[in-house]
C-alpha cells in the first residue's frame, strides 16, 4: 500500500542507463539509433528532426514505424 501511493505521487527518472520510454511515431517513424526529444503528447518522446543541444533525452534502440508505444533507449547526459 505505501509502495502504491509512492508511485502515484512520484515518477521514476533515470539520468543514464537503457529504459524503457514512451514514444509517439505520429510525428516521424523512429529507427534505431534515432536522437529522441520531448514530444507534443505528454509525457511521450519524438524522432527529433533538427537535434540541438540540450534538447535530446537519448537515443532508440528499437523501431517504432507508427503509433504510440514502449521501446527501449538510452538515456545520456552531456
């Protein structure tokens, strides 16, 4: 019960490491190695078509052709 109300109040943050990460491919498909950003769709991530710095969340490791789904990244700090 306490672990459930932790996870209502709180959301997991990972700063490095492979995680899973919700993607919206409604704004380009999205192919391995792609550099992911944040997305219109909250709390969803996008292929991003112009990466500038400061803006990438990290980088897919699976494809995503259309939708929204889970796929697994990279998450890496610079």
């Amino acid at each position: 019960a306490l672990e459930a109300e932790f996870r209502r109040s709180h959301a997991a943050v990972a700063m490095t490491g492979t995680v899973p990460c919700k993607v919206d491919a409604g704004y380009g498909p999205i192919q391995v190695g792609d550099l992911l950003t944040t997305s219109p769709t909250p709390g969803h991530a996008m292929r991003s078509a112009d990466p500038l710095p400061g803006t990438i969340l990290g980088k897919a490791l699976e494809p995503l052709d259309a939708g929204t789904g889970t796929i697994r990244i990279v998450v890496m700090l610079r």
